[in-house]
C-alpha cells in the first residue's frame, strides 16, 4: 500500500458511520435545548448551498415525525432570516398569524405560538439554524435565555461542522466506489468486530495482502 | 439628481448603482449637507460656531420634545417591509438590491413585500417612536441572497448613496472579507450625515458594522419605556435601547411580541429621528453626543 491509500483506509475507519454519530449529537443538542428550554419542539436545520434551501436535519417534540428532511427555500421566513443576517431572534404570541414560521406549519400544520432561532455560526459562515418552539407560556422571556441560546447555537454549530467533513469525506470516498470504497468499508467493519473475531478478520487480511504480494 | 451625489463626497464606488424602472431618487436636501471643509481659514472660524441655539446643558426637552419626525427620511435595510402595515403606515419607497454580471448594484422595486417580517418589526417600532418620519425600505434578504455578504453591502452602498437622514440597520455580517468595504461606507455615512444606527450582535462574534466606531451600535435592555436607553462606557457597544419583549408590527397586517438587539436598534434610530427633525443641521457626531447626554444612566430621564 502506498502513503496515500494507506491514509485513505485509515481516513475511512474514522469516517464511514461517523456521520450516524454526528446526526445524533444533533439530535441529543435539540433535545436537551428543548428540555432546558421547558419548549414544545426544537430543531436543527441545515443550509443546503447548492440548492439554496434549508434542511430539517434534527427535531425533537411537535412535527418530529413529519419535518426530519423537509426542504424549504432559505430566502424568506424566519429561519431564512437568521440565516441570512447571522442574528438571533425571539419572536412570541404569534398564533394568530397564518403566515408564521410557514417552514413548520408547512409540513406539519403545527404553529407554534412562539419560537427562538439562532444562526449555527463556523467563523465567517452560517451553516444552518438551531430552532426552539413554544416556550411555555407562563415564562417572561430575559436576556439571559438570549445568552443560552447562543451557547447552544454554538455548541450546535460544532456538531454540524463536524457532521459536513464527515459526509465530505464519505462522498469523496464514494467516488473511488471500485478501489479505496471496498477497503475503507473492510476497515470499518474490522474495527467495529469483537476481540476473537477482530482477530480472524485481521488474520485473513494479513493472508490477503500476502496473497497480494504485499 | 443622482449626478449631484458623485461630487459631494467620496462614497465607494459612486459610480456602480444602476437605477431600474419605478425606482425614484431621492436626493437628500442640499441645505443639510454642506460642503466638506478641509481647512479653517481665520475669517471663517465665526462661521463654524454651534448653532446659536445649541444649550448650555442638552436636556431631552431640548433635545426632541415636540418633535415627531417630520422631515427626515428614515431607510430600513432589512427583509423588506409591509407597506400598508396600521402600524408602519405608507412608505417613501421600497427597493430591492442585485448585482448584475459586472458586480454592479441593480436597484429595482420591491413588490414582495417583507419576506420575513423583521423589516416590518423595525419600521413599526421607529413610526411609533417618530410617527411623521418618512420610511423607506431597502430589502437585502431574498431568494439566492443566503451567503452573499456582498447583497448586504450593496444594500447599505445604495442606502449611503441616497443620503438617507437614519439608516436602521438591525443585521449585521460575520464575514471578514466585506470588513473593510463596509468600514468604507459606514465612514462614508458618518461624513455625508447619515446616521448609521446597527444591531451589536446578540451572541459574542466578530461581526459588521456595529463594531465601527462611526455607526451608533445598539444592543439590550430589559426595561419598557421606549425612551429609556443607557449609553455603555465599555464599548464595542455604545448603547442599550429597549430590545426585550417589544410589541412589534410583523407581516400580513399582525403583531408580534419580539426580543433581541434587532428590536432595540430601532428604538434608537427613532430617537435619531426625532432629535434630526427637530435639529436638521445636526451631523451624526452630535447626534451620538446628545444621545450621550441624554441617556437614562448619564443625563436623561426615563
């Protein structure tokens, strides 16, 4: 094996299911933003550059069902807005408006009465929107929940940056499908045996690149 | 009418706004922007004196009691705006920015309206402040304008170029490469007397103009009088306005109950508004100075 395909099988064991992993750091961040949050729903949603939309990737509570996936355009709505301008926003007591935050009434028919949006922020770049819905309505919203979101936007904005190299690499990966795909997923399959089984694996694989002529 | 701004000052790239049907220009009044000075000969130094009226100690009273806008021209760079909205009223006009293949600024009319309804949130809060002010909305968000800091800049160039009296500016943009281009044009601005008045960001990011020092930058406070606002002697951020639980317009005719510094920003713009109408030759270095003098925590009341 060369440097360079000895890097990519070793790149492939770090990334081939590392993307499920990262989608569930996603979902444990809503999730624990919701409970924090005493909310209804909250949600991750990712921009999609090439398209132009933004993407439900994680969602917890209300529309849980329905919304993981969903697309809508970026350039109008709440969501669009945060997006576009990298700024925070709070809006509450807004049932009675039809035309709310139409990227979950949408999908769901759900709207929500209040929701809290912050921009996922990789330096220079906004890579999607942590959303909070339906504070409970007892609650007076203060600046020091602004300053909670914010740190939860962060942490999310991680995760997600996190979540993007993963599947750049997978895709990378998926274009050599014939030659360094198969071995990654061999990699990956190896790591992820038992001790005795690892082993065997391991064994056969010795004999193979014996075989091989390594 | 537009030839008259290239030789007024120096704005960025004068020369890069094309005008499309239905868009007026409206040149700002030549009586409140004098010529630049760039030396003070010995016979001219009675002629830049204070205004006679300028008091001995400016008050709120003096400041902008009685006033209600009239006669200054307010610019909403946002998502639009609701035309029409009970609580924003008619606007001055409404445009939306583009660049065109040679990266020059296409200004056409917006007829869609507020695309997300935070426009319409800060028009409402500045004509409930300054209900006689005129409003005009420059629109930056829209389909395909995701990640382009560029349509942000080129909202603000056509904003600075029609010499807007206050331009409100509730966003702001992280990205470092238009830094230095909207440093450019907040300087612009502040030299032209358009008072730039933008949002601090609400989370801790580098982040522009609000950062600049010629722009009047506002972030939070918890209190409910509109007019209370603090001046901070710890910049970055100048000002604290009302930012938290404000009763704001949103689209389709409706109000919101809405929180963060985009809602505070307008609460001073209105405020410049008002101090502008009632001291037209005021330039954006006096008005942050009576802000100064009149905030809650320095010699204001409220």
């Amino acid at each position: 094996m060369t440097n360079e395909s000895d890097l990519r099988a070793a790149v492939a064991v770090g990334v081939i299911g590392s993307g499920d992993a990262y989608r569930e750091l996603l979902g444990a961040i809503v999730e624990v933003a919701r409970s924090i949050f005493g909310a209804k729903a909250s949600s991750i949603l990712l921009y999609d550059e090439d398209t132009d939309e933004l993407v439900f990737e994680a969602v917890v509570g209300e529309g849980e069902g329905e919304l993981l996936g969903m697309r809508f355009p970026a350039g109008h709505g709440i969501a669009g807005w945060v997006l576009a301008t990298h700024t925070p926003l709070i809006i509450e007591d807004v049932r009675e408006d039809p035309r709310f935050a139409t990227d979950v009434a949408e999908g769901t028919g759900y709207v929500p009465s209040g929701l809290m949006a912050a921009p996922l922020l990789n330096e220079e770049r906004a890579l999607g929107v942590l959303e909070v819905l339906d504070r409970p309505e007892q609650s007076v919203f203060s600046l020091a929940e602004m300053d909670l979101l914010g740190l939860f936007a962060n942490q999310a904005a991680i995760a997600v940056d996190l979540l993007l190299r993963a599947r750049r690499a997978e895709r990378l990966l998926d274009g050599r499908e014939d030659e360094l795909a198969g071995v990654a997923d061999l990699a990956s399959k190896i790591a992820a045996l038992e001790d005795d089984r690892r082993e065997a694996g391991l064994r056969l694989l010795r004999e193979l690149t014996a075989t091989l002529g390594g | 009418m537009r030839a008259s701004l290239s030789h007024r000052y120096l704005i960025p790239e004068p020369s890069s706004i094309r005008q499309v049907d239905g868009v007026t220009a409206h040149a700002a009044p030549e009586a409140r922007k004098p010529l630049q000075a760039w030396s003070l000969p010995k016979e001219a130094v009675g002629g830049i004196a204070l205004p006679s009226q300028w008091p001995e100690q400016v008050t709120r009273e003096w400041a902008w009691e009685g006033a209600t806008g009239k006669g200054v021209r307010v610019c909403i760079l946002d998502s639009g705006v609701d035309a029409g909205h009970p609580l924003v009223g008619e606007l001055e006009s409404a445009v939306t920015v583009s660049l065109d293949d040679d990266e020059k600024i296409v200004v056409t009319e917006d007829t869609e309206g507020d695309l997300a309804g935070h426009g319409t949130a800060c028009a409402g809060i500045v004509r409930a402040l300054a209900p006689e002010c005129s409003i005009a909305s420059v629109r930056v968000l829209g389909k395909g304008f995701t990640g382009s800091g560029s349509i942000l800049l080129a909202g603000l160039r056509y904003a600075v170029q029609e010499g807007f009296d206050v331009i409100n500016m509730s966003l702001s943009t992280t990205k470092k490469p238009f830094a230095a281009a909207l440093h450019d044009l907040a300087d612009s601005a502040y030299f032209q007397r358009s008072v730039l008045v933008a949002s601090a960001h609400n989370m801790p990011v580098e982040s522009y103009p609000w950062r600049f020092s010629s722009v009047i930058s506002v972030g939070s406070h918890e209190e409910e009088d509109p007019f209370t606002f603090f001046y901070n002697p710890s910049p970055p951020v100048e000002f604290f306005g009302r930012g938290v639980r404000v009763r704001a317009a949103w689209v389709g005719g409706k109000s919101v109950t809405a929180s963060g510094n985009s809602f505070a920003t307008p609460h001073l713009a209105g405020i410049c508004a008002l101090i502008l109408s009632k001291h037209p030759d005021l330039t954006p270095f006096q008005v942050k100075s009576v802000l100064y003098l009149t905030a809650s925590n320095v010699g204001g009341e409220g």
